[in-house]
C-alpha cells in the first residue's frame, strides 16, 4: 500500500525496545475500555522487540509476584479482548502496597523479570502510587542489596524505573486531560437507561429522578443531563443556592403546563447544597411530591454503569493512548519525569503526571473550602464549556429579562441525515431565543426553502429532540444555485438577518454558492455559518462531524456480533463494507475499533499485490491460535476491487484454511438514536455557533439602514473542529483544501492512525510519531481560548 513521505518526518522505528521488559497493570476501579490500551500496550511492546508482561490484579499482584500474578503476555494472549467491558487481567485495591514494605516486595519482583518500565492505567490515586514507587526506586534497590536478595549488578542494570500512566476512571475527574479511558462507555449505559425511561415516564405523566456516579466530579452527571436534555442536574461543582427547591419545583410545573408529559432530574452521587449537606434522590423525589403532587420515581443506576462493552470512542482512545504509553516509555530517560498520556482535544499529548495529580487535589480543595467557581474552573475549559452551555438550554428566561434584538435566524439542515443533526438543532433554538433573536425552521433544506417551507419555531418545540435520530426538520440534498432569486425572496419575506446550516458536504457547497450569491443578491449579505453534519466524515475545515460517533459506534456494535457469530465454528473472515462515499473515516477508525486486519481506502490506493499480501497474511495467523479474521472496505475504495471481488479472492486463497462471509452495513450506519458524544458535540457546536451569529449581527448591523449588511468572507463560516481547537473559518478559504471531485478534504488527520490499526493487526509499517514526543505542562485551562469540545476521536 502507498506509503507516507518520510521526508521531515519521524519514525518510531528508531525507537528499539530490545532487551526492555514493560509490564502493564490495571488498578482501582475498572473502566470500560482499559482492556483495548492493555491490548495495545502488549501488542506494540512486543512489536518493538520488547518483553511484556501482565500484571494481574493490579498492584495486589506485583506485591504478591509469582508467575500466576506477573506473567510474559504474548500476541494471542490479547485477542478476543478488545469488546470486552472491565479489566481482563484484574484489579484490586492494595493496601499492602501504599506500605514501604509491600513496595519493597513489589521492587524485588519486577527486578526479578528485568522489569523497569511501568505501564499503569487507573486513577489518581493509582498513577500516584506508582510515582512514589519511582522517586523510591533506588532506595529500594539499595534495601534489598543489604537482605542480599539482589547484587550490585542488579543495581546497576535496574537502576531506573521509568512510569507511564493512562487514565482509566468513568467520572473523568482528571485534570489534564479532556476525556479519561471509560467515560464515554459510562455515558452510553447512562444514556440507554435515560431513553427508556422516558417512554414510560412519558406514557405516565411521571417525574424520574436518576442518581448516577460521582462522588466528587459531575461530569457524567451534567454531559448526561445535556444529552438527554434533563429539566434539572444537581452535582457537586455547582451546588444550588439557597430556595433551589422552589425554583425547581417552579420549572417542573411550568414544563408540564407547557404539554410535557415527563420530567428528568439527573443527580450526581456526591450532589451538595451550599453548606455542604448531600442532596440525596429519595430527599428530591419527597420534594417534588409534597410540592407538586406528582408521580415521582427513583432509579439509581449505580454498577451499570461501569459495566458493558466499550464504545468506539473508547476502543480508539485506550489503543492510541496505550501505543503512546509504549513510545513514551521507549523515549524516556533516567531525568524525564513520569507522564501520563492525554487527550488535549483531538490530540494524544503527554503531561507530567504530578502536575495532573497536583491540579485534581486542587479541585477538591476548592470545594471543601467552597471555593466552587474555582473548581469548575481547575476542571478545564470542557467542564466550564458543558456547564455554561447547560445554563444556556435548560433554564428559559422570562420575556422581560431577554435582550431584545429583532434579529431573525433561519436553521435548516442540509444533505443526508445524521444522528445528533436534532440535538444541534434544539440547541441554536434555544440559545437564540435566550439572546432575544427570533427563530425560524427550514423544512427539507434548500428545497424548502424555496418553496417557502419556512415558520418560526419556539422554545417548546424543540423538546425532546435531542435523543432523536434523523432529521426532524427535514433535509434533501438539492443545491441553492438554481433557485437563488426564490430563496432571495424568501429570506426578504422573513426578514432573516443569519443562517444556520447543519450538514455535510452539500451544506459545505451551498454556502459557497450562497457567498456567491452575494454579489447579485443584497439578501445573502447576511452572517452565515456551517456546522459539520454528517457520517461520513468528509467536510474540509472540521477534524470530526456531527453524526460520525454514531456511525463508528454503529459499525463497532455490528463487526462484535459478525465476529461473536462465528465463535465455536471453523476459521472464517469476514469481508464488511461500510459507508463513506471516497472518505475512508469510517472504515479505518471502525477497523481500529473493531480489531480489523485491514481496511480498505481510496486514500491509499491498494492493488492486487496488496490483496494478495494480506490475504497471505490472514492465512499465516489462522494457521495459529486465531480463530476470526475481519476485513473492511470503504464503498468507493475501488472501482474494479468491489466487495464481491475482495470476497471471492479471499475465499478462493483461503480455501483450506478459513471461509468467508461478506456484509453490506448499508444505511443502518446512519440510523439510530446519536450517541452520548454526538449529542453532547452537537449540541455545544451548535451553542457557539449562534453566539456568534449573534456578535456578527450585531458588528454589521447598520444603524442608518436599519439593516444588517455583511458581505465580508469572514461572515461566511465552516465551525469546524481542528486538532485542540473549535475554530471559525471562512469557507472561501478551505476551497484549496478540498478535492471537489471525491468530494473529501486533501489532507485528513486520521490516515495516521491506519498504521495504528495495522500495527495491532501484526503488520509491519512506518509510523509517524512527529506530534509525540514533547512533554507538555498543565495550565489552568490547557486549550487555546477557542477550543471547548469535549474531547475528540
């Protein structure tokens, strides 16, 4: 396959881990998805030459040693591990290791195996003991030189004890990094429940107050609560102030008055008041039936939540962070503090791990001493960004306390539909009735609008949307430029000031053809921005779109149970053919996901000397302990290569050694409710994309003419997201980004995680470690100003 220029880049292949032994453990609690970065670790230790070992129930284990607690990992041994929930290889709290005497046991079985290099996934309080094992390394080499359990020699070989750790917790209650390993999978569970729910709180009028985890960090709470859109949250950062419980009670009857049938009230384990009383659900549900009379349940999710596979996001991050641990660790030299490996918006980036630790105590400390502005602040920009953005949507102001702008905004969504288009929808709504404009839906895009498909829509309207799938505005693919004079018209008949498109690539070339439009129409001299919506994942200016999680989580769910179908039977491969037009995004990062032995793209052009490489291959590994092979292909990755044709060659190679099945995925990739994250991303996308509408209105307003008049190309915008940042760009400017023809950006940040996946796959290649490598330091808010996404694929 087409191999990347190696000119000014650097390679990992420098990088030897022969004659290095890494061990891996899992301690605290387990998180969805820590088996995916104990799979990476092992594979791409071994693939470097080095010796991995497990350590088995954590630090418990490498107290206890012997060969059933640290034991040599090989490539097989982590197959079949990757869609498993929990930790496969254990996790334990230790007492006995936070004494000096248990790490000095713990120090004599690692220098047994030539262990020195640490891989540690868990939470702040493992990644902290595994620090002061490292600044006591020497002294405990020292001690059992003295009990002559160990030579000078060993001292001099082991000297060093070099720690990476990751982060594996569900409440994301680490600072320095946007997401933590198991969050998004927490969310999922938290999700699923709240969705059922509703239909039956919804059949019976009732009200539904879920208590789900943490203790002392929200954030499953509050993004739960955006995502599900809940009539009220309680967590620990925000406490309420005093008469909160008349104020909630006021908002659940005025929602009902207002022909809702149902309400939601999501509280966080270690919910408080102001002076530091928990607020409990039974307390709440008393509350509101003493108050308001109505039938109140309460549902505590508690262990499900950590329970069940691992979503996509969470496959993705754990193997990317856990090869990033492996390159870290073979980086690392005697006077580099240890790190951790993070996620700073779409990017892995490497922290010392005790500025992280340092700044998580800090938030506790800020909300012991009540000091809660400032803990939502030592949260990180993503923590402020849900809560403002939550602020936004779910409390309506009153009519005379709104700005009043007399702006009108048009939204309408355009191209295919996408899940979390509906969230994105609900959102601008609300925020641009909350900033005083008037808010008017487009019904089936630019068709509709020209047809006159156009009616204001209200706060209540958009209730319920964001658990949605599809569009419930209506989209269609059609194109502005024929129809230009009539939705001139229609924009004057309406006296609409900004547009709002939510869409995929035809979004992205209606606006341009609207900017056009410009210089013949007064009417489009308006600000008009784009938000990326779309599975496949291929408009130019955006690192990530609207809809693509809920497709990859798709994809994932199904290869599981493709592969789980043939367990028991012979050896078999399964050919899978997924959505993208010529974008290889889904096949690629859902071949990563999914555990693929390759994925086909048209981004790197493939031959039959390729197929026939891989083929060969699939043969050798199945000729030993692994049972199932899977192999994805992109829709348009070839023309003459089809599906049919990669189907019948692999079965006719393979004849002997495995079979084959071949699935079109089709358009259920596109169906579905959104996921957590494509709700959560379309929602605060959307947020910030009106409060900017909302400031270029109002520079561009003309005050003699009583109009606004924008016809600069910075008012016509792609919001798109790039590497760590939420960025506004104008779309004349992405014109040289883009292959028009294929329909795809020219250059596409994930192609370099496809080495990733062939790495894990038992290929050799090149990769591109350019972006690792710099230890970075935690700031108060570690993103540049623009940036407030929730963390990215």
């Amino acid at each position: 396959m087409a191999q990347p220029d190696n000119q000014s880049k650097r390679f990992f292949e420098s990088l030897s881990g022969a004659g290095k032994s890494i061990a891996v453990l899992t301690s605290g609690g387990d998180a969805q998805g820590m088996n995916a970065a104990v799979r990476a670790v092992v594979r791409m230790g071994i693939y470097v030459g080095a010796k991995v070992y497990f350590i088995r129930e954590g630090y418990q284990g490498m107290v206890d040693g012997g060969e059933d607690n640290i034991k040599e990992a090989s490539w097989e041994s982590v197959s079949s591990m990757l869609q498993m929930g929990g930790t496969v290889i254990g996790s334990a709290r230790c007492k006995e290791f936070r004494s000096h005497e248990g790490r000095l046991k713990a120090a004599h079985n690692l220098v047994q195996r030539g262990i020195t290099n640490l891989c540690v996934i868990g939470g702040d309080g493992s990644l902290t003991g595994a620090n002061l094992f490292r600044e006591e390394w020497s002294g405990l080499l020292e001690e059992l030189v003295q009990q002559g359990l160990i030579d000078e020699d060993a001292v001099q070989k082991y000297s060093a004890l070099h720690i990476v750790g990751m982060v594996g917790s569900i409440d994301n209650d680490f600072c320095g990094t946007d997401m933590t390993i198991g969050t998004d999978s927490a969310l999922h569970r938290i999700i699923e429940v709240v969705d059922a729910i509703m239909t039956t709180a919804q059949s019976h009028q009732r009200t539904f107050v879920l208590e789900v985890m943490g203790r002392h960090c929200g954030y499953l709470a509050l993004v739960s609560a955006l995502a599900c859109g809940a009539d009220w949250v309680l967590i620990p950062e925000m406490p309420p102030e005093d008469g909160w419980e008349e104020k909630m009670c006021q908002k659940l009857s005025a929602n009902r008055a207002g022909m809702k049938r149902l309400n939601i009230i999501i509280v966080a384990e270690g919910a408080i008041d102001c002076n530091n009383k928990p607020i409990t659900t039974d307390h709440v549900k008393d509350l509101v039936v003493r108050c308001l009379g109505f039938d109140t349940r309460v549902t505590i999710l508690g262990h499900v939540q950590r329970g069940g596979t691992p979503s996509a996001f969470d496959r993705i991050l754990a193997s990317r962070m856990g090869v990033e641990a492996v390159i870290a660790l073979l980086e690392t030299t005697a006077n580099t503090p240890a790190c951790v490996v993070s996620l700073c918006g779409n990017q892995a980036v490497r922290l010392p791990l005790m500025e992280c630790v340092q700044m998580t105590q800090e938030v506790q400390k800020a909300m012991d001493e009540k000091k809660f502005e400032e803990a939502v602040k030592l949260r990180g920009r993503s923590f402020e960004n849900n809560l403002k953005t939550y602020k936004l949507l779910a409390h309506r102001k009153l009519e005379s306390e709104l700005p009043h702008s007399n702006f009108n905004i048009a939204v309408l969504n355009v191209g295919a539909p996408a899940a979390g288009m509906n969230a994105a929808v609900r959102s601008a709504v609300r925020v641009g009735i909350s900033e005083g404009h008037k808010m008017f839906a487009v019904n089936d895009g630019f068709e509709g609008f020209y047809k006159g498909q156009i009616k204001e829509i209200k706060w209540a309207d958009v209730g319920g949307w964001t658990g949605q799938g599809g569009s419930l505005l209506g989209t269609k693919r059609t194109l502005p430029a024929k129809y230009v004079e009539k939705i001139a018209e229609q924009m004057r008949a309406h006296n609409i000031n900004a547009l709002l498109v939510i869409g995929g690539f035809e979004a992205y070339l209606g606006l341009m053809e609207l900017l056009e439009a410009r210089g013949k129409y007064d009417e489009f001299c308006v600000p008009m921005v784009m938000v990326p919506a779309t599975v496949s994942n291929n408009v130019p200016g955006s690192d990530l779109s609207i809809g693509a999680d809920t497709a990859l989580n798709a994809i994932t769910d199904t290869c599981d149970r493709i592969k789980q179908s043939a367990s028991g039977t012979k050896r078999r491969v399964f050919i899978i053919e997924t959505m993208g037009g010529y974008c290889g995004y889904l096949a690629s990062v859902g071949g990563l996901a999914a555990g693929a032995d390759a994925a086909y793209i048209y981004e790197e052009p493939f031959d039959i000397r390729d197929l026939q490489s891989n083929v060969e291959h699939l043969t050798e590994k199945m000729k030993g302990a692994i049972q199932r092979g899977l192999v994805l292909r992109n829709e348009n990755s070839n023309e003459n290569y089809t599906t049919d044709f990669i189907y019948q060659l692999y079965s006719e190679e393979g004849r002997g050694v495995f079979d084959c099945r071949k699935n079109v995925l089709g358009h259920m990739q596109q169906g579905g409710a959104p996921s957590p994250f494509d709700r959560n991303f379309g929602t605060k996308i959307s947020a910030k994309a009106m409060l900017w509408l909302t400031k270029k209105m109002n520079e561009t307003f003309r005050q003699d003419e009583g109009r606004v008049f924008a016809n600069t190309e910075d008012t016509c915008c792609l919001l798109g997201m790039r590497r760590r940042a939420l960025v506004f760009q104008p779309v004349v400017q992405l014109k040289d980004e883009t292959d028009f023809v294929h329909r795809i950006p020219k250059e596409q940040w994930w192609l370099k995680l496809r080495p990733l996946m062939k790495i894990l796959a038992k290929y050799k290649t090149s990769y591109d470690v350019s972006d690792s490598g710099q230890l970075e330091h935690v700031v108060r808010n570690i993103r540049p100003k623009e940036s407030d996404t929730s963390g990215a694929m």
